[in-house]
C-alpha cells in the first residue's frame, strides 16, 4: 500500500455511471489508483426535475437522486475501503450541484466534496450550495464561465462571474478544468483548484490540484473548505506530475 509523503496528488470532480461518466465507480478507483492518485473525489451529477439541457445531444439522462443516494453513497463507501487497502489512496463521496439554464448567466455548477447527505437543486443553486456547506462539504465553483466570449456557445455556466453574492458562498473557484483557464478566477483573487472534470478516460491529462496534509477525510475537506493554500500541477501523459 503507497503513502504520498508530500501533497497529495487529488482529482476533485469526477463522475461515475451513476450519471454520465463512462466508468464504474470500481473502474474509476482502479484507473486512478493505478496511476498514482493519493484523493480521488466522486462528485455525480444531482439536477432538478426540469433541466433544460436533458433534450441535449449527449445527455443520457442519468443523474443520482435522493431515492438513489443512499445506493451512491454506500457503493462509493465499499470502493473508499478497497481503494485505500490496494492503493493508499483516500476516496471521498460528493456531489455535482447542477443548476442548468437556457441563459448562460443563470446556470452554475457547484461541486460539494466529502457530502454525506442528499442535496437536491429543486429550490434553486443557492440554497443547494448554503445546504451542502450547512452538511461540512467544501463546495468548489465548477467551470466558472466568464463574462466575454467563450469558445463554446451552449452549456455555458456563467452565474459566478456575475453573480457576486453567490461567489461568497462557496470555498473554492476551479482556475482550471482541465486544460482550460478561467482567467477571471485569478483577476479576483478567488482562492482557485484544478480539476480534470472526468468522464472519460482522456480525461486525466491536464491541470490537477496537490493538497498538503494527512491523508484524512475530514482533514482534506477542512482544508479545502479554508483559504489555506494549496498546489497546482499540470499532468503530462505518462500522469506524471509536472509542476
């Protein structure tokens, strides 16, 4: 069993056949265990009943819910024990607050890391983030769109780049997901991470975050949820770390 004895090397949004990743959460912990992944956060999707982008190319529909999540949560429990006897490696159940709309400015992402209580997105972003952080999750800003031109014109999620209150209620900002840079993130002194946002197995390259401290749940997430630094490392495609 490996112990980092530096940062630790973390992927903090990835998804599952639990909703539109294309791996078994057992698969997930094996294809990052292997590659030497110190955290490993499985952050699903939950959405409201009448997201607008289901009738999206590529959507299948797949989501976890409240009469699910205690399936989700206990599935993801038995991978954290197998995960950390094979690999050493810290598994931490979360979820993907998704609050899609037709107008890109209304449409947010949050991803709440260590959760352990169902939250649902029906009453809006807002109180599914205040609800989440009220649970002890870090809750990360997910691909926070700008407000100038994007390189991509649907599924923007711009609601934290103009919306000031809602940016007050969350832990951290995603300065990069993946290898795209939200550049506005940083002009604010927002408190950034980076995550690889996984679906699909290309998904490993690119910009990922290195968290000090002990290998402990509570410990990690009291750190995201504080404004104590952490690392960025870009992963090359051997997944080794480059600083």
């Amino acid at each position: 069993m490996r112990r980092s004895l530096g940062p630790l090397l973390c992927e903090l949004h990835a998804h599952t056949r639990w909703s539109d990743g294309e791996l078994t959460v057992a698969e997930l912990v094996d294809f990052h265990g292997r590659r030497g992944f110190d955290v490993l956060c499985v952050t699903d999707h939950v959405v409201r009943e009448d997201d607008p982008w289901r009738e999206l190319d590529g959507w299948n529909g797949r989501a976890v819910t409240e009469e699910t999540w205690s399936a989700y949560l206990i599935e993801i429990e038995e991978e954290a024990r197998r995960a950390r006897e094979r690999y050493g490696m810290l598994v931490v159940p979360g979820l993907e607050l998704t609050f899609n709309h037709a107008d890109p400015r209304e449409a947010a992402h949050a991803v709440a890391v260590g959760l352990r209580s169902f939250v649902s997105v029906e009453d809006g972003i807002e109180e599914a983030i205040e609800t989440a952080a009220e649970a002890g999750a870090a809750v990360i800003a997910a691909h926070p769109n700008g407000r100038g031109p994007q390189p991509m014109s649907t599924r923007l999620t711009q609601r934290f780049a103009h919306d000031e209150a809602l940016r007050r209620r969350v832990h951290r900002f995603e300065l990069f997901n993946r290898t795209q840079l939200f550049g506005w993130v940083a002009e604010a002194g927002l408190s950034g991470v980076a995550s690889g946002d996984f679906h699909r197995r290309e998904h490993l390259n690119g910009w990922k975050t290195l968290v000090p401290g002990p290998s402990e749940e509570d410990a990690f997430v009291e750190h995201l949820r504080s404004r104590r630094p952490v690392y960025l490392a870009r992963l090359d495609s051997d997944a080794r770390a480059a600083a």
